[in-house]
C-alpha cells in the first residue's frame, strides 16, 4: 500500500494556490494531463482517463464498451463489490465465475459460464495476484467477447512482461486509499482504443457535450454524468506515480525472500501465480479449514484467511444475492433472458479455496530483515534476523 506523505503536499499546494482546481480551465491541461501523459507512457498504453475512482471507472468502461440491459457479463465470485455492481449501472448483469488457486477467474469455469447472452468478461487481478490473461484474451477472441481489465487491486504490476490492465480491451484502476496508488480516492481508464476512449471521456463528464476543443473520434454524442479527478488528485497522482515501480520492486524482492523461507516448511503449500517471474502477492494454502483459521490466528500481523475478509465474497454481497435496484423498473435482472443464480452453491468452489487460503503482507514499507524474520516465525524456525535491522546496509 502507497504512502502519502511531504511530497503530495508539497505538490497540491501550489495548485490551491492557483485557484485553478477542476479538470479543465488550465492553458496546459494542468497536473491531470500531465499524470495522464506520464501513466500512459509508463504503462505502454495511447490513452489514459483519470476519474473519481475505481468504480467509476469500471462503469464508465462498461459504458464504453456498449454493455447494456439484457446483456451478461462474467465476473469473478472474489473481488470487491463493484466489480459486480459495475454491470447492474449500465443495466447488464454480473454472472458468478469460479476463482482458481491463485486467486484469480478460472478460465476453464469461464468457459463454462459463455450464454449467448455474454457479451464481456471483467478479470480481477486480485491482491497484487494476475489473472492468467493469455488463456483469457484467447477465450474472448474465440467467443467474440469484450475484456474489461480489473487492475484496482494491482496497479503496477506486470503479466509477461505487460503491465495489469493494459491487456484487455479497456482497463480500469483504483488510486484509494488502500492500493498500490494512493491518494484517498480516484481512478482511471486506460485504452488503445480511439472510440472507447472517446465514449469514457464523454461519459465521464456532463458537460463534454460542450467541450468543442476534444476529438471524440467521430462518435456521436452521448449524455454522460460526472466521474472527473480534479487537480488537486492530479498533483497527487504525479508524485505518487514516480513512488509505483520502486514500491513494486520491494514487494517483489520480499516475496522471493518470503516464499523461500515459507517452502522450506513441509506444512506450508506458497500458492501458485500466473506470472512467477514477477510475482508480487503472496497467499499459502492449506487441506483443511481448520488449518487455515489455526494459522491465521497464530500470525495475527500481516496474515488473515481469505474468506474472513468477507466483504470480497460473493456470498456477502446482500443487494446483489437479492437481485435488488434503485427503482423496480430499472432492475437489470428483468431485463434478463434467465435466470441467474446466486446461491451459496453457484461457486462452491471458490468459497472452499477462500476458506483453506490465507494471504500474507508483504510489508513493503519495512525492512527486509524484519520481514524474513516473520517469514521465520511463521515456520516456527528461530531467526536472527532482528539483530541485523539496524546494521545492514543497502537493504531495499
């Protein structure tokens, strides 16, 4: 998780002073466009929309994307909310896809859910764990489906040699307080595609109707509402963005140290990656329950088992298990061509890897030597790693 600190306050304040706050009015575009410019280039991607958050910038995408009522869309049964919720605001329907082993959709389970209704697949990277996008992106291709990449949870980090997000057809990204970007709350879109972009841009704001000055790649236009990042957030994503790649190589070198000493114990089982080479999130998985809950409660720092996590399982998403709208004339579900289900058992599968899965942080923020001692007390190896917290140089 990002740190904010001297740096992001020093950036905002010459904004405030400006007086100048809102995405447009400044001659150069102003720190927006200037992180725009910059994330689009260290992503390797044309276009980048930054937005009010995650979520909206997962329903502007579906928008975007054409996605509408009487349509599907596959999503995993472990991520936040939104990612299902995003489908029910344009008037399509979330369909519930089993996770594997690395947390991730099963490929194999999505081609299961394929209706002739689906018309796009939303893939959650998921705790700093990539989905296996080649088996997905050939799914799509050969169904005629839309991919829309869920990197809120992942921002930064790579899939052979690509950066999470960038792969499907539109990507989506989270800068909350709780992610690999942080500045409280925000977003953003990110395309190589001139009239998906055009179409995010228009609906990300109410008032592009009149911005002239913007080439909307010969779409016609459409009403949008109001998802747009200020500059003061733009400020703040610009120092933030120089901190993303050093923070990911920490996070990586403590997951080699802490996998290695996490193998060296027979009981421990360091669960599989889509991309071992740059991995950067790290879970253990055990044969039973009950040995997932006694590990989690004897590593109470860093550690918890996934399932407790409960507001990330389908199971525990109310208004969606009750197939609920805003106004029962707006409710997708009636729009839909079948039923859809919902039910504890719809993925058994995933709710009994969750419940023998605990993550591990990967303590980003401290010492490498502090880590592998708790990697170590974990095994229950004894350590001498604390000694050499203050006396070892160089360490990342």
């Amino acid at each position: 998780m990002a740190r904010v600190g001297l740096r992001e306050w020093l950036a905002i304040a010459p904004v405030i002073a400006s007086g100048k706050l809102s995405r447009y009015g400044n001659e150069d575009g102003g720190p927006l466009t200037r992180f725009e410019r910059d994330f689009s280039a260290a992503f390797d991607v044309r276009h980048t929309l930054t937005v009010s958050s995650g979520t909206g910038a997962l329903i502007a995408a579906l928008v975007a994307a054409g996605i509408g009522p009487g349509d599907e869309v596959l999503v995993p049964a472990y991520t936040w909310i939104a990612t299902a919720a995003a489908p029910l605001a344009v008037g399509a329907v979330p369909v519930l896809v089993e996770i594997d082993q690395t947390l991730t959709i099963d490929p194999q389970d999505i081609l299961r859910k394929i209706t002739p209704n689906t018309r796009a697949i939303i893939p959650v990277h998921m705790a700093n764990m990539v989905c296996d996008m080649d088996s997905i992106m050939r799914i799509a291709r050969e169904h005629g489906l839309l991919v829309i990449e869920d990197a809120c949870q992942a921002v930064g980090l790579t899939y052979k040699g690509r950066r999470a997000g960038t792969i499907g057809d539109i990507g989506a990204f989270s800068f909350n307080q709780f992610k690999n970007i942080s500045i409280g709350e925000g977003g953003a879109i990110v395309t190589n595609d001139d009239h998906l972009f055009a179409r995010a841009r228009m609906y990300h704001d109410i008032g592009s109707v009149f911005r002239g000055h913007l080439d909307n790649a010969n779409e016609p236009l459409i009403p949008g509402i109001n998802l747009k990042a200020s500059q003061i957030q733009g400020a703040m994503l610009n120092v933030q963005l120089k901190k993303l790649d050093p923070m990911v190589r920490r996070m990586r070198c403590r997951y080699d140290a802490m996998a290695e000493i996490l193998m060296s114990d027979s009981d421990l089982r360091v669960g599989p990656h889509n991309d071992p080479a740059n991995a950067a999130g790290l879970h253990v998985i055990f044969d039973t329950e009950s040995e997932a809950k006694a590990f989690a409660a004897r590593n109470r720092r860093g550690v918890y088992r996934l399932h407790d996590s409960s507001r990330h399982v389908y199971t525990f998403w109310q208004p969606i298990l009750e197939q609920r709208a805003v106004h029962p004339k707006m409710n997708p579900y009636a729009w839909a061509d079948r039923k859809i289900d919902y039910s504890p058992n719809a993925c058994a599968r995933s709710l009994d890897i969750l419940k023998r899965t605990c993550r591990i942080g990967l303590g980003e923020n401290y010492p490498l030597p502090l880590i592998r001692y708790m990697a170590k007390k974990m095994t229950g190896q004894r350590s001498d790693d604390l000694q050499s917290l203050v006396t070892t140089p160089g360490v990342p």
